[in-house]
C-alpha cells in the first residue's frame, strides 16, 4: 500500500510542534517518487483549509423560507466574504436531528477577521429573525488527513452523499486513533466501490466530539458493499469504538453545492 502525504507541520498541540493530540504531522512532499509501483486506490493530498462544519435545525421557521434564506442570502453572503471557500448544504437522510448540514471551507483566522464580523453586524432582519428561532451546532475543526481514491479529485465535483462520524477518546487511546485511520479504516473505506474521499479533521471551537471523519460516497449503496461490512467490523475498529466517547454517527445528502 503506498503512503501518503501528511500535512505541513504547523499544529502546535501538547506534544509540541509537528504533533496534535498524539497524531504526528508530517512534513509534506512535492515527489511522489517514493511511492513506486504500488497502485492503491487511495492518495492523500495536502489539504490546508479548515472547516466550519454546522449542524442546523429550521425550527418553528417554514421549511420554504428556511431554505430560501439559506441558499439566497445566507450562503451568498459569507461566500463573498474574503477567506470563504466552497459551501455545501446536505439534508439528512438518516431520520435524526438535527436535519441539515452546511460545510464551509475557510481559511484559517476567517472568523475573526472585521468582514466576517460585518456579516453579523449587518445582517437582514429576516437573518436575524430566522437564526433566533432556528436551532444550532456550530463547530469548526482543523484538517489532520485528506484522502482521496484513485481516480477521484476535487474535480470530480460534490458527493451526492457524505457520512460524518465524530468522536472523542481518552488521551491514551489518541495514537491508537490515529493510527487506526491511518493503517486500516481509510485504505480499506476507499477500496470500496463508490468511496471517493475520506478526511479527517480536530475540533479547535464549538462543543463537540474531539475527532471528525468525513466521508463522500456516489451513493448510499456503498454502505451494503462488503468491503464496507469489512471495513466496520475488524477487531481494530471494534476497540475504538468501545473507546469512544459521545460517538455520533449522521449521513446526508447534497442538497446544494457552491464553489
């Protein structure tokens, strides 16, 4: 199986620089000569920005106004916003709440910057009405890992169905963690037919479980594949998930797509 590329090291985290909640960051590399003739499915690209990852519930707001604000104005508007990258909106398809998903790629520091504040300062009264009825879950995570299959990259557009899965374990259990991902759950996940992508991010605000990953399918078949089976019932898997704390596990799908 050929490896891949880490990140830079610019997490600074317990461990000091170069590593995060036990998980070492490497250097990234410009040359993919040390890969040879292995021919895996999956590669990791450096991946830079971060995420604003928010869970959202229209609440006593209409459904048709809800999403009008949301794709018309709310979404328009921060992606004006220096820093904003590509937007995605999901609904569930799981049954759970809360129903919707939107995900923000954001350069680091965007949120603090005087533009994004103007977005609040000056925002509609529709804005403000419908965001004090609405519920909310706000986090933002910085990336650890991004993966993708073969064949499959940023061109190959938004994923009809993208699976998220947060959780936190105890300290000790963090290298396990990492290596867990990095190893077993990720190879085997983009071996399976219809996987393309699968990241892994940590949680710097908002409350939440520590450890994201966040998977892109072409469709919700993946999940009856058998290399999916194989891939969530290894012994591995099993001591992590035993490990876990505040597990949660949510599949979406797209909604809309910006960028």
């Amino acid at each position: 199986m050929r490896r891949g590329r880490g990140l830079p090291g610019s997490f600074v985290g317990a461990g000091g620089p170069d590593k995060i909640a036990g998980f070492a960051i490497r250097p990234a590399r410009t040359d993919i000569g040390e890969y040879g003739g292995a021919s895996p499915r999956e590669i990791i690209e450096l991946m830079a920005d971060d995420l604003l990852f928010v869970y959202s519930s229209p609440g006593t707001v209409d459904l048709a106004e809800f999403t009008d604000w949301y794709d018309n104005e709310h979404v328009p508007n921060r992606r004006a916003t220096p820093g904003f990258g590509a937007v995605a909106r999901f609904r569930a398809t799981d049954g759970v709440r809360p129903e919707w998903l939107a995900t923000y790629e954001i350069k680091p520091g965007t949120l603090e910057t005087p533009a994004y504040k103007a977005l609040w300062e000056n925002s509609s009264e529709r804005e403000k009405r419908i965001m004090s009825s609405m519920t909310l879950d706000r986090r933002v995570y910085a990336p650890l890992s991004d993966s993708w299959a073969g064949g499959h990259s940023a061109a190959s557009g938004p994923a009809p169905v993208v699976l998220a899965v947060s959780m936190s374990v105890p300290p000790a259990v963090e290298p396990d963690l990492a290596a867990y991902y990095e190893q077993e759950h990720f190879p085997l996940l983009l071996a399976v037919p219809g996987w393309r992508r699968a990241r892994r991010y940590v949680l710097t605000a908002g409350s939440g479980p520590k450890y994201l990953s966040l998977h892109e399918v072409d469709s919700a078949a993946a999940f009856d594949e058998p290399g999916y089976q194989a891939a969530t019932s290894t012994p591995w898997r099993n001591r992590i998930v035993e490990a876990a704390i505040g597990r949660e596990k949510r599949v979406f799908g797209l909604h809309q797509a910006w960028g």
